[in-house]
C-alpha cells in the first residue's frame, strides 16, 4: 500500500527505464477470454497443442474452493524452454469440460535462449544499482521480457530492498545493463490480552518464553506460524532481514513479560494477522496467503518516531507513512507520525498497524502473489491494489462490532485521521478516479496503480451497495449490503483463481462477470449487479 495525500511527497516516483538490446519487431499480444462457444473451443484446441509443445508450461493446479466441482490450472507462456515474463493463461475446468480461459499470450519472439551473464554475475549488478546486499535465496530469474517500446528482451529479474523502496531489476541477459526497473512496494499456545492502537483491548495469541520467562508474538493457536516482530527501529536490521542476508531471530520477536500487552502495534499488527486469517479461512476457505499455511511475519516498529527529523524523505515515506508487502508472506507497518505533527492536508498518522483495513489490504497482497501474481504496473497493477482494497473493506464488514473504528467505505480511516486514504464509494474525493474515460494515463505511481485502483474499487461499491456513477450517469441495482458476501466471493475467485498476471481492466470485467455466472448462475442478481458495475465505469 503506498499513501498519497495531496501537498505531500507521498506518491510514488517513477524509476529509471533503460531501452537495452531487442528485437526489433513490436511484441504482439493476444488477450484471450473465452468462455463459450466456437471461441472457447478453438483455444482450448490451441491450449493443448501449445502445452505438447512446450510453449505452455504448468504452474500449479488447484481446485475451486467455492465450487468443489472445478479446477483452475495456471499456465506460464516460455520460448524454448525460458519463461516469457506475464504470458499466461489460465483455463477453468469442471471434469473434462473447459469452462472458461483468460489469459495474455506474446507472439513473434525470436532472439537467443542462451544468456552470456550468470545469474551470479547478474546479482552482483543487482548489488551495484540497489546498493544492497541479496541473500542466497535472492536468486534472479531467467526471463524473455516483452517491452513496451517493442520487441523483447532476455534478462535475469530479482527483487532488492533499497532504503526505501522494494524493486523488480530486469538485467540484460548478455550485456549486463539494466533494462527495466520498477518498484513492487505494495503498500500496508496460550491467550493473553492486549491494548491496541485505539485503546481497545483484544486477545493476544502468544507462546510461553525460552526457560519459561515471559511471552513472545507467536500465535500458536492457527495453523500457520504468525510472527510479529518488534524491530525496535533499528533500520539497517529490518533492511537486512528484508533482504535475506539475516533471518530473524527469537530476540527480534516482540516480547511481554505478563502476557498483558501494551504495545498497540504489535498487539494490533499479531491480532489483525490472525483475524485476516480467519477472513480468508471462513470465507473462502483459504489457508493463508499461498493455500498451504505460509508463515506470516509482521514486522514494527522500523524506525522511531521521534527519529523523523533526521530522517530522510524517502524513509519518511516508507517507513513512517506507508505499511507494504514485502514479499515472501512479511509486512512492514509504519510508525506513523509523532502526535503534535499534521500532514499538510490537516491528517494526523497513527501507527499503521491499529487499522484492521491496512493489515489486512497487506495481506491480501500475499494472497494476490501467490495467486494471480497481477503485474504491478498499470492496469494490472491497479487492479492489484484494488483487490487488496476490496478486501480490506471486506474484512471490516465482516467484524463489525469487533474491531474499533467504524466499517464503512474508506481505507485507511483508522490511521490516517480524518478520511483514510481513499474511498471506494466516492474515489474523486482523494482525487482518484470513478470512470474509465478520466483514469490516470501518466508514467507516475507505477502508471497509476493506486490512482486507478479507484475504477474497479467503484465497481466492488455499486455492484454491493448499488447507485449511479457520477460520469456516466448509469444506475447500477446492487446486490444489497446484506449479501456483499456474493461479491466478495465473485471477487476472490476472480482475483485468486482465473485471473491471468497481466489482465487488464477489460480482462478484468469479463473474469468477474464469469465468477459471478459461475457461482449463482446467468442472470442472477450477482452478475446483474457486476455486468452493470462495470458499464457504470465505461469498462466494456
């Protein structure tokens, strides 16, 4: 999750674009939904004739959680036996029967498999323009990039955590230079109690100490281990530790001597883990960000408040006023501002971990990693953060009367006082956008990855609460708020399940549209309701 207010120096900045060695044709791409029809055989005939081939390769196969009787196989698109970077496509069966495919394909490649730079030397370029050190299990990948400007490229990618910033470097394969850099900063056995942010106490879900001395952040209680740690802010260990050249250690993991904690972030950043878990179990019946019970770690407390004078932009954007994703199944909750200090727009900043919309919109960008995997620029990358969003608001619903705060349409709102970051019911307020004919066209903010979230944000709103877009003036018959437990799971499964890493907003519409025929049947309120969200917007 990465916060812009207006007046401050919160929005992203683009990062360098290098234009290296290429073919020379233009990528030609080919956005597949299909899902009846002549269409939907003819790609299904294709798909298997470039599965025999080797052009498609298996990634996972999993099965539908919300209908027992389907199966999502994922596939990665390669050339000769090396990964194209977001070619995919993933096919929705129910027996032998294909029920729907969506994906993006790259045509006309034609240059050679065979790198010159190891990836060992490509990590050491890596090294040079981050200027951090990679862990050994930061190995790069060896990928044909499609590029923008036309053509393709082989390179190695890896992600390094700056001092600031968490970026994907794609290295050319052969000549070592940089061709593309981006940031990927997705920004936010025993029971004890603890006092959270906002002075609500709740359950703490702790383990006894080494010797039998105290109690320390680790939930025992749900299946996956939930650590959080108290990094004490101590900077230069939290970036090490994001970078794989440290592990953490049981002196990281925060620590209570009675079991009656009061440090809210770390109260708030271990419950709302646990509490996001159990969103996601209940609902979906998902076990934890990759199905399989990943480890969860929460880190706080990066830097000290009263540090922020001394501090530089960059690490007052990062770590003081954003929570992110860093991969991995770990998140970094800021400390937010000291109390007598206001953003320029009049906000205070509490500590990001006290909102449970913030924790879990960090998560769900877990989820979307080892799911979809949405590229993380432009219009995939909108619908990235959008997703998170949508699960954020999802999850304050879903314990209203639990959580402090009120559950409503806003983001943020628990942290970032008055008004959150952004609204889903009215995105023009914090200046993003609600129709597609005004949505962000410029190279900022990873080509407006959160500007744009607003667009399909809009759509989860209508297609639940209903309404009429303020652009188009089309009405939209939503499902009611009492049943948003319909788009929420359209939404997850769509999001989780069947949408390609490179879908685009159209690509987004027809997923949706199918997820919602899928689980309650053609011309159903659910479908209705997302068909008519999605032409509020002027997504077609």
């Amino acid at each position: 999750m990465r916060f812009r207010h207006e007046g401050t120096a919160l929005a992203l900045a683009a990062l360098a674009l290098g234009v290296m060695s290429a073919d020379a044709a233009e990528p030609r791409v080919t956005r597949l939904a299909a899902t009846e029809g002549a269409a939907l055989n003819d790609w299904d005939t294709r798909i298997d004739s470039m599965l025999r081939a080797g052009d498609l390769q298996l990634r996972r196969t999993h099965e539908d959680t919300l209908l027992p009787s389907r199966q999502h196989v994922r596939l990665d698109q390669a050339y000769r036996g090396v990964p194209v970077y977001s070619g995919q496509v993933v096919r929705q069966t129910e027996g032998e029967r294909t029920v729907s495919v969506f994906g993006t394909l790259y045509e006309g490649i034609d240059l050679d498999p065979r790198p010159t730079l190891t990836a060992d030397q490509a990590v050491a370029v890596i090294e040079k323009l981050s200027g951090a050190d990679l862990g050994p299990s930061r190995v790069p990948r060896l990928v044909v990039l499609p590029r923008d400007e036309g053509g393709y490229v082989l390179a190695y990618t890896a992600r390094a955590f700056t001092e600031s910033d968490l970026v994907r470097y794609f290295i050319d394969a052969r000549t070592g230079a940089l061709v593309l850099s981006r940031s990927e900063l997705q920004r936010q056995a025993v029971s004890g109690t603890g006092t959270g942010v906002l002075g609500d106490r709740k359950k703490m879900s702790a383990t006894v100490g080494v010797g039998g001395v105290g109690f320390i952040a680790s939930d025992e209680f749900r299946p996956p281990a939930i650590f959080t740690f108290d990094m004490r802010g101590n900077l230069t260990r939290t970036n090490a530790i994001l970078n794989g050249v440290v592990g953490p250690t049981l002196n990281d993991v925060a620590n209570d001597s009675d079991n009656t904690w009061t440090d809210g972030p770390v109260v708030d950043a271990h419950s709302y883990a646990g509490w996001t878990y159990d969103y996601y179990f209940l609902r979906f019946n998902r076990r934890g960000l990759d199905g399989n019970n990943l480890e969860v770690w929460s880190l706080v407390h990066p830097v000290r408040r009263e540090d922020i004078f001394s501090a530089s932009n960059s690490v007052v954007n990062t770590f003081f006023l954003n929570a992110f994703y860093a991969g991995d199944g770990i998140m970094v909750y800021g400390e937010g501002l000291l109390p007598s200090l206001r953003l320029t727009n009049g906000q205070r900043v509490d500590y990001l971990a006290g909102a449970l919309d913030i924790v879990a919109h960090e998560l769900t960008h877990g989820v979307t990693d080892y799911t979809s995997g949405l590229i993380y620029q432009g219009e995939s990358g909108a619908l990235n953060e959008s997703f998170s969003d949508m699960m954020a608001a999802a999850a304050e619903f879903y314990y209203q009367g639990r959580a402090p705060g009120q559950s409503d349409w806003l983001i943020g709102e628990d942290a970032f006082v008055p008004g959150g970051i952004r609204s889903m019911q009215s995105p023009t307020v914090w200046g993003d956008p609600d129709h597609y004919s005004i949505r962000f066209t410029g190279p900022e903010d990873n080509g407006g990855v959160h500007i744009n979230s607003g667009i399909p944000n809009h759509v989860f709103y209508l297609a639940t609460v209903g309404g009429t877009n303020r652009v188009s003036g089309i009405a939209v018959t939503g499902v009611g708020q009492a049943n948003i437990e319909q788009i929420e799971k359209v939404m997850y499964r769509a999001f989780t399940a069947m949408m390609p890493s490179s879908a685009n907003f159209s690509t987004a519409r027809a997923v949706t549209i199918q997820s919602a025929r899928d689980l309650y049947g053609a011309g159903s309120p659910a479908e209705r309701a997302v068909t008519q969200a999605w032409n509020a917007v002027g997504v077609n």
